[in-house]
C-alpha cells in the first residue's frame, strides 16, 4: 500500500496522465485526503473522480509543505506552473516529475530542492499497464527514491536507470513506443486488405494479434526470441514472412534507426 511514510500528496496538473496516476494512487490504498489535485481547467471527468472519492481538487496550489509534489503539466506548462507551486515545497518534499523534457537541474532550481526524481511514463499507464523509465537527482535520498518508486509503480512495470541522459533512450523506446505498435497495426491490416481481406475484418485481426501477442509476451517469462521461435516451423509460412521482417532492411535496421531518430529529438527537446 502506498504511503507508508507519505503525508500530503499535491499532484500538479490533473490532466490525462495525471489523473491516470491519481486513480492508481487511490486503488492503491492512498489516503484520499491526503491527495489534492491542481488543476485550472479540470475535464468533467477530473470533476466526477474528485467528487467520488472526496478527493481536494483546486485551481492552484495550496500554501501548506506537501510531502511529494507530482509534476504532471505539459512542459510548455511547467515554468508558471512551478512558479506557482513553489510554496508547496520545503525541505521535506520530495518531486517527482513525469513532464518530457524537464532536466533534474531545471526540476532543482525551479523548486530550490535536491529532492528531485525524474520519470519517463508511457501511455499503457492509463490502462495499468505502462513502462516508466525513473532517475533519481544526485541529492535525492533514499527515501525519496522509494517514495517516488511506490507512486509511480501503479502505472505498471517501472525500470530505475543509472543516469538522467539514458531517459532519451527510454523516451524513444518505450515512451513512443506504443506508437510503433500502433503503425505495425495499421501495417498489417492494410498488407492484408493487399491480400483480398475486407478491411474491417483485416483491421480487427490486425488489432487482436497484437492484443493477443502482447498478452502472451505478459503472461509467460519466456523470452520474446523463444516465443517467436515456438510459433515458427521449418520452411512454414511464419518463417517465409520473417525472412523479410528479418532481412537485411528489416525491422532490426529500421528500428535502430527509428529509436535513434527518436532519442536525438528527445536531446534536442530537453530544457
Ligand atoms: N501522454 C503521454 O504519453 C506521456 C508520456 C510520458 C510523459 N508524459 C508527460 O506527462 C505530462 C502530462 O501529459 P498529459 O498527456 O497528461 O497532458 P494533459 O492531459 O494536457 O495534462 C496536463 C494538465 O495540466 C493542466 N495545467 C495547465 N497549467 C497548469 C497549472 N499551472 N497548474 C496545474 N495544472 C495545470 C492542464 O490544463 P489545460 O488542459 O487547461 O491546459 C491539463 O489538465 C506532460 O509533461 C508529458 O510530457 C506524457
């Protein structure tokens, strides 16, 4: 259960993934009054979720220490939004930042802390079932890596990296990744629609062959390589498709150069 040792929780910025967080939180076992959600323009929906479970949701920071302020504004949103939320923060609090591209060091002169601790999310966190890069400031302590740890476990699987600039890697990968999921789909269906499929019936193959793929990838400890291996026979019709996918120009080649586009963009985007 979250929050063994934490006192009052500010999340800034209760927008989609915010909420997401919010929502894990409070299904984790977090004391809904010790939760207050910063918002000037809440979805209905924000509304409904503060209503159901008394949660505190207000246009602006309040100006009491929080225990851990979670920054979850879009990064054009950030220098105002932590303008204002200063005053939430002491020596105490611990932040915990999800917003792309907003180094540790802006984190730390922003909130005149070192208690910082930087993530990178993905969108599967609104389902539970996200992959979240986390890196923690040099002055952060223990106690605010387990914190920062407990309250972004319950978006899913979350990987603790050595250094602030593999986070470009982990944006690449698994940030941006369901996007590269979702082409495949497309891909699929429209290569199918190719071999004489109605389109709708090739879309919703498409689209439970990667439900079902991933689910397997989930399920079993078995490893992705192993997994492929035991669908494909000998001279078969998998092995005859991934000749191709695994030719020279595959999708190896393609995907090293896709994540290494995406990793320079996310450098060129940090502040
Ligand atoms: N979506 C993803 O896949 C993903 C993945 C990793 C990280 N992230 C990061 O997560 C963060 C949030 O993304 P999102 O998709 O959840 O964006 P979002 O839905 O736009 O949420 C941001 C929320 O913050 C509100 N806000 C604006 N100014 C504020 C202020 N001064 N104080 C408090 N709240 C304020 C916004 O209100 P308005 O709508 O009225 O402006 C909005 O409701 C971003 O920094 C993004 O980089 C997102």
């Amino acid at each position: 259960m979250i929050g063994a040792q934490a006192g009052p929780l500010v999340l800034l910025g209760a927008g989609k993934m915010g909420t997401a967080l919010a929502r894990g939180w409070i299904k984790a076992g977090f004391a809904a009054e010790n939760l207050t959600l910063v918002d000037p323009q809440p979805a209905d929906a924000v509304l409904g979720f503060a209503r159901e479970f008394a949660i505190s949701l207000v246009e602006t920071v309040p100006d009491r220490p929080a225990r851990a302020l979670v920054v979850a504004v879009k990064p054009q949103q950030f220098p105002a939004a932590a303008a204002k939320a200063r005053r939430a923060v002491n020596g105490d609090t611990t932040i915990v930042s999800i917003a792309a591209g907003i180094s540790i060091s802006s984190l730390e002169a922003a909130f005149g802390t070192g208690r910082v601790v930087r993530t990178m999310p993905n969108t599967p966190a609104l389902v539970g079932k996200g992959a979240t890069g986390i890196v923690a400031g040099d002055r952060a302590g223990k106690e605010d890596r387990d914190l920062a740890g407990e309250l972004m476990a319950v978006t899913g699987k979350v990987v603790w990296l050595d250094h602030e600039s593999l986070l470009d890697a982990v944006t690449a990968l698994s940030g941006s990744g369901p996007a590269y999921f979702f082409l495949m789909v497309e891909a699929m269906a429209a290569a199918g629609v190719e071999l004489g499929l109605e389109p709708e019936t090739a879309m919703i193959l498409a689209r439970q062959t990667l439900v079902g793929a991933g689910a397997l990838v989930d399920a079993e400890d078995t490893p992705p390589d192993e997994l492929r291996r035991n669908v494909t026979s000998k001279d078969g019709v998998t092995a005859a498709a991934l000749e191709v996918l695994m030719g020279e120009d595959g999708v190896a080649l393609l995907m090293a150069r896709a994540l290494a586009a995406g990793a320079a963009r996310s450098r060129d985007l940090g502040l």
